[in-house]
C-alpha cells in the first residue's frame, strides 16, 4: 500500500498511531495515523481495522471542516432517515438497515451534485474547497428530497402518476 501524499507540500507521508498523535487520548493509541514528515500536524486516520487512510492528510483548519461538514450537514441526514416517513414501524435493526441505505443515498447525491464519483466523494478526501461546496450543496437539503432523487433519478421530479407501460406495438419504428 502506498502511502498517502500530503496536499501541502507533496512528501509521502508515515504511518504512526494515535500514542504519537493523540497522547491524551489512552482510547486512540493503537489507531493508525498517517502522519505528513514535514508539515507539522497534517495527518489523517485508517479505515477501521486496517492501515489503509480515509483519504489524504489534513492540518488543523481541513480537519476541522470536515468533522463539521461531517457533524452539521451529512450525519444529520442520514441518521434522521427513519423518522422521515414512509417506513413505518421499525425496531433497533431496521432503524440500522434504513440509515445504512440513507447514508448511501446521501453520499450518492452529494457527490452527484459536486460532480464527483461515489468513490472519490469522501470528506477525508476533500480539500478545504470542496468541503465549502458540500456545504452549500447540502444547505437546506431534507432528506425526502435525497430519497426521491434515488428514486427517480437525478434531474427528474416525480410526478405523482405512474408511467403506463406501452401498448403491444406502440412506440415501436415501423
């Protein structure tokens, strides 16, 4: 696995733990970090379990973006699913199963409306830029209107009937 290169001045960065990282923090210590050489405090997390990085590493100001970006317009989305109507009654693991599919959704549209591919549209990618976009491409976004973007695709509203399947020959090219 190579390692992740800073944004700030290019160096390929280390990898270390949350003991040199977060020493205050005894709950972090054996969490792998890729830490920047020269940029002082740049540095950005695993995938859990795994010395693979989230994204690329960040100095205090990115980081601090993307854990808001994070805390006051993504997980509010998806973890309110459930209660957005439409799914009836659910117990602890349906609540699960439905904000697993929102956070999906959520991630699907926000990096359709930045232009984005799914596997490019993480925070722990994003530079301070494209955190400012999320932002302002999520503001004011619920997430009913998440949902009827996954279901009738992007671009189209619904329209409230259903399409009627053609007629035996009809719309056919004779």
């Amino acid at each position: 696995m190579a390692a992740p290169i800073c944004p700030t001045c290019g160096t390929a960065a280390r990898l270390t733990d949350g003991r040199e990282i977060y020493p205050h923090r005894p709950d972090l210590a054996d969490k792998p970090i890729w830490a920047c050489t020269v940029c002082e405090d740049t540095y950005v997390g695993c995938h859990p379990g795994t010395e693979e990085p989230l994204g690329f590493p960040a100095d205090a100001a990115l980081r601090e973006a993307r854990i808001l970006l994070h805390h006051r317009r993504i997980d509010p989305l998806w973890k309110d699913a459930p209660r957005t109507g439409g799914y009836g009654r659910l117990d602890a693991e349906g609540i699960k199963t439905v904000q697993r599919a929102a956070r999906v959704r959520v991630y699907g549209f926000l990096a359709a409306r930045m232009g984005l591919t799914r596997e490019t549209c993480h925070t722990a990618m994003f530079t301070l830029e494209q955190c400012r976009e999320a932002w302002t491409a999520l503001k004011g976004v619920s997430y009913g209107e998440i949902r009827d973007w996954a279901k009738f695709g992007e671009g189209r509203k619904p329209t409230g009937r259903k399409r009627r399947a053609p007629a035996s020959g009809e719309g056919v090219a004779a």
